[in-house]
C-alpha cells in the first residue's frame, strides 16, 4: 500500500485538509490522481479494494475515488461493503469505459458521481470539490435534524408549561372564589373582636382566645391556598439535574440564529471548552438566555450589529470556581437614568405590543434560584453586556438530590451577590 498525506489523521475534521482516498489497482493512474489533487488535499493512495478496506478500519476519509474494473474485488463491490463502514462518504467511480449503463450501475450501487478514463484535471478537481461540499452539507443537515429534534423535545416540555400557565385564568377565578368565604370569616370575626373590645374594659379571656384560634386557622387555609397557587405558576415541577451551560446556550442560539440573520445581526458563539457542570433546571435557564439574546436583537433590529454569546470560567471575589455566561451587543447602550429600574416588574422601554416589562425580573429570579447573580455593564454608544454567573456543581451534588436540597436552591441567596473574575 503506498500513503501520502496525514500519517494518522482521523479525518478532515478541526481544520485539517479533506482526506481523499484513491483506489486503483495501476499504479500509472493512482499515482496521476495523487498529483492531481496533492495540492489542496491529503491523498491516501490503495492498490486493491482490500488494502482500501483495511486503511477504513484505521481512518475515515472525505472521498473515495475507486476504479469500477479491480481483480479480486471490482469497484461496485467495493463501494457496497465501504458504504457498510462509512455510509456518509461519498463515492466517485473511475472507468475506462464511460458508457451511460456503467455510469448507472455505479449510481445505483450508490456512487455520487463518475469519471471517465482519460480525464481531465480540472474535472477531477471539480467533482472531488463538489463531492466533498455536498457531503458536508448533508451531515449539517443531519446535525441541524437531530437538534431539532431534541429542540423539539425541550419544546413540548415548554409548551406544555405554556398551557398550563395559560389555565392560571381559570385557576384565579377558582382561588378568589375559595379565598372568599375565608376571608368573609375573617372579616365578621374581626369586627366581633373590635366591638367586644370596644364595648368590654375585661373583655372574657376565653371567648377572646376561642376568636384568635378561628382567625388563625382561616389565616393557614388562605396561606395554603396561595402557596399551592404560587407554586403551580412557578412551575414547580421542574427536574434540577447536571446541566452543561453551553449545551443550552447552542440551544438558544439554534432557536434565533436565522430571526437574527434576517435582522442583519452578526451572531456570534464564543463557549469556552470543557466547562465544569453546573446544578440547573434546563427549561427555565433556556428562557433566561432567550429572553436576554432577544433583547439584544431588539436594541439592534433597526440598525444591525454585532450580538455575542459566550462562556467563560471564573472565580467569584471569595475564590469560588463559577461558569459565566455573557450576553454582549455593540448598540446605543442604557440610559444612566433607567439604569435602576431595569431589573424592577413591569418596566419596560419598549413599546406595548413588544414588551411587558417582565422578562428580566424573570431572568432574575430564576437565576437566584439558582443560587446564581446576574449583573450588566453598559456604555451609551457602545452597547451593554450581561453576565450571568452560577456556582459550578460540586462533587457532593448529583442530579436527584433529595427535596431539601432543591428546596434551598430555590431560595434567594442572601448576602452579597456572586462578583465573578475570569481565570
């Protein structure tokens, strides 16, 4: 077997140069080809389909180039049992005899395309560039499919967050009506306590007691009632688990990379590699990280820009380790005037049909309830940046900790908020 090209290189993957493999049992033709393509590729070269079989079992190429006529095992064959071992290579059959039934063969056996003997160079060069890009695509396709189905997933859970929020009107009406009679009581026995000690200087320290244990108990039913409310509409249910921030950050960025293309906005990822897992509920992070990169096309839907997404590992001022996430547009920057305000319910800047002044008090309380801070920095005229911090997962954490501990974690974290430094 004669190789050139990279000594052990997996494939074209992280920038190298595509890997080409050519198939021929001459070496006159084999080594033509070689030259051929030596410029812009690494070219391993075979001299049966059985050496080209076992080089498939060490390395994966971009392209197989293969003569159809070999003794021992012919081209057509070899492309059935090569597609077996590496079924999204594309395959280019060589023949001598170009004819259109030896062209269909080969398509049908499920070669991409053919060359026939003698060829030309720039013909070559051509449908190995063409093949190599349209394989490339296709596995783009098939990645874009395989998010978008676990997007999909993610969705239906949102989705199904979405409905039950949106029965809170009828589940309001429900509430007032079971608060009602509660508070009624509370009502006509407050005023009893009000005349009794107004019309008794020694009011009976029995009967007063007898109207204080009434009143607290409808006082725990309301409570009762309002927490049980409270926490169907925070949705309480939400699984906490290991999360890998970049995982939901990709996700988000899936979800508005073609609304900001269209806005003509510069997307950019810029995730640092091997982060350390953090201890989150996927569902509700994803919509801190939506909420914040919608913003950001907002302030640069008029004018265009530049929008990035980025993670980072830092240290908090008392040396914790913490995973930083980093929300950063170049557009006109807030106001010093509204600077306090941006975080308050219901204040917004925007329009009524495009803001209800609640996404990032939202953002807020999810990420304390995750023990996490969320701060920004900005400059009029040259943009504003949010970075959002969590705690990363410690060894003694595990997804499915017991009720305590998810308990804690969704309390909001007292005492001065996490101020990250990046290592």
């Amino acid at each position: 077997m004669h190789m050139q090209g990279r000594p052990q290189a997996p494939s074209a993957a992280e920038g190298c140069r595509p890997l080409v493999l050519v198939v021929d049992d001459e070496y006159g033709p084999r080594e033509s080809l070689r030259l051929i393509l030596d410029r812009q590729y690494d070219v391993a070269t075979a001299e049966s389909a059985f050496v080209a079989l076992q080089e498939l079992e060490q390395r994966t190429p971009d392209v197989i180039l293969s003569d159809i006529r070999m003794p021992g095992m012919d081209g057509i064959e070899f492309m059935v049992q090569a597609k077996e071992r590496c079924p999204n290579v594309p395959f280019v059959i060589i023949t001598g005899n170009g004819t259109l039934e030896t062209a269909q063969e080969a398509i049908r056996a499920g070669a991409v395309d053919y060359i026939s003997k003698p060829y030309r160079v720039e013909h070559i060069r051509e449908v190995v560039a063409r093949s190599i890009q349209e394989a490339r695509s296709k596995a783009e396709m098939a990645r874009s499919v395989e998010r978008l189905r676990e997007m999909k997933a993610n969705l239906a859970v949102q989705m199904e967050e979405l409905e039950r929020k949106a029965s809170l009107g009828e589940l309001s009406a429900e509430l007032v009506h079971d608060l009602n009679n509660p508070l009624c009581i509370l009502q006509g026995y407050t005023a009893l306590l009000a005349d009794s000690i107004a019309d008794t200087p020694t009011p009976d320290e029995g009967d007063n007691h007898r109207v204080f244990d009434i009143i607290r108990e409808q006082i725990k039913r309301c409570s009762e009632l309002t927490r049980n409310f409270l926490e169907y509409a925070r949705g309480g249910g939400n699984r906490w688990e290991s999360l890998q921030i970049n995982n939901v950050l990709r996700d988000t960025s899936f979800l508005l990379r073609v609304r900001a293309r269209a806005l003509r906005i510069t997307l950019k990822e810029d995730f640092a590699a091997d982060l350390p897992p953090v201890r989150g509920q996927r569902a509700p992070l994803q919509q801190v990280f939506y909420n914040l990169v919608v913003n950001a096309l907002h302030v640069l839907e008029d004018t265009g820009g530049v929008l990035r997404l980025a993670s980072r590992r830092v240290r908090t001022d008392d040396g914790r380790e913490a995973v930083q996430v980093v929300v950063q547009d170049n557009g006109p920057g807030i106001p010093p005037e509204i600077r306090d305000r941006i975080f308050d319910s219901f204040f917004t800047t925007k329009p009524k049909d495009k803001g209800t002044g609640l996404g990032l008090p939202i953002c807020q309380r999810v990420v304390t309830a995750h023990k996490g801070s969320i701060t920004f920095e900005s400059e009029v005229g040259r943009g504003t940046a949010f970075f959002v911090t969590f705690p990363v997962l410690e060894e003694s954490e595990r997804p499915g900790a017991d009720d305590a501990s998810q308990g804690r974690s969704a309390h909001r974290r007292s005492g001065t908020p996490l101020q990250p430094q990046e290592v």
